[in-house]
C-alpha cells in the first residue's frame, strides 16, 4: 500500500516570491507521481505528473516537480507566484499496475499575500 | 461545455434520509470515479467504474451504491445518512482504467446531514 505525506498543512508567501510545496511518498513498489490543484470551491485539475524519464517534470501555470527516487520525494515548485495561484495542492500517487487508485496526501494550501 | 459535472451543487438533509448525487461527463471517457473530501480536505476514493462495470470499491458502507447506467453516468445513491456523510463529494472520469491516466474532477456536491 501506498502513503503520501504533504509536510505542510499551510504556507503562505508574498506574491512574486518562490514557492516550493513538499511531498513523500511511501511504496514498496515504483509509482506514478501527480500534482493536482484544487481552486476554491471547485474540483480537483492535473498540474503534472510523472511518469517516466526526465525527473524534472514541468506543468501549468509556470509550476514544476522534480521526482527524487532515493529521497522519495515529488516536491513541487514556482519560481515567482501570483494571487491566483492562492489554492489547495494536493500530491497524489498510484500503482503503476491493476485498477487506477489515486491515494492522495494530505493537501497544502498555498496563500498569496500582496 | 462544461466536461464532468455533478447535481446537486448543495445538499442539505435531515439524518435517516435517502438521497442521490448525480454525475456525467462528456469526454467519451471509459472510467469514472466517486471521491469524498472531509472537513479536513483529506480525499479518498470511493468507488471507480469503468464502462459500466464497478473495478473499486474501497471499503465503504453499503448505505452508499453507485449505479452507472451507461458509461458517461455514474449516480451515487446514499440511504439512512448519518452525521458522518457530511461531505463534498466529487465525480471524475479519465480515458480508461489505465494508471498514468490524468483524472477529471466535477465541482463537487456538498453535502450536510443535520
């Protein structure tokens, strides 16, 4: 079975500064890797995922992943935020085998402060 | 064109009712999917199908039976709800039941049990 941690519940940041929004992931087998966004009141949209290949993973709306096998990690990044990236991010992985289960993390919302 | 889309958007009923969420999406996708998030924004699957058959059912009451008459529906029906149904539920449906897919999520119905 599959585990997400999301290391922080919260995180606020000015806009225009960097973020970086952190994930692990426990498995005893290889997964794929996904981050979603949730925008208030609305459902859940795909930034990225990782599959195979390059680690570095580039999604939408500037954001990136890097996936780091030894450390088990998917940490998600933006070099320079705006209001409207204020969200829930939610880290999420699956088997790369049977029916598709997405277990998620926890969530982090990011807050964007002027 | 709104792709995955859920009604009710609210649901507000008293304990021991009966009642039913419905999904649709118009993507021709092959998989859909019922998600509930808590109060805590923590997301779990619930069930999955794909074309019309249930391939996940995760350990959920049988008070809650999904029902996918055709592949673009999946309808949720919940009987005797309790305190702890209080939710928002959400629908999503990806190309088929393969693991690397991208899932599409509805808005949502929130739903409270008084």
């Amino acid at each position: 079975a599959q585990s997400v941690t999301q290391l922080d519940s919260q995180v606020p940041v000015f806009e225009e500064a960097p973020v970086e929004l952190r994930c692990n992931y426990s498995s005893s087998v290889s997964v794929y890797l996904f981050w979603y966004v949730q925008y208030p009141n609305q459902g859940l949209q795909l930034l990225l995922k990782y599959l195979s290949g390059s680690t570095l993973v580039k999604g939408i709306n500037g954001f990136e992943a890097e996936f780091n096998k030894s450390q088990t990690s998917f940490h998600l990044r933006k070099p320079s935020v705006h209001i409207s990236d204020t969200a829930e991010y939610f880290c999420a992985v699956s088997d790369l085998q049977g029916a598709q289960k997405l277990v998620f993390g926890q969530g982090t919302r990011l807050t964007i402060n002027p | 064109d709104t792709a995955v889309s859920q009604t009710p958007k609210y649901l507000v009923t008293q304990m021991g009712n009966d009642k039913s969420i419905k999904c649709e999406q118009n993507l021709g996708h092959d998989t859909m999917y019922w998600y509930k998030q808590d109060s805590k924004k923590f997301l779990k699957i619930m069930f999955s199908y794909n074309n019309k058959e249930l391939i996940i059912n995760e350990t959920v009451p049988n008070r809650f039976s999904p029902k996918s008459p055709d592949k673009a529906h999946l309808n949720l029906h919940i009987n005797s709800l309790e305190l702890g149904d209080s939710a928002v539920y959400f629908c999503a449906s990806s190309p088929a039941d393969k693991n690397q897919e991208t899932q599409y999520f509805g808005p949502g119905t929130r739903l409270l049990v008084l």
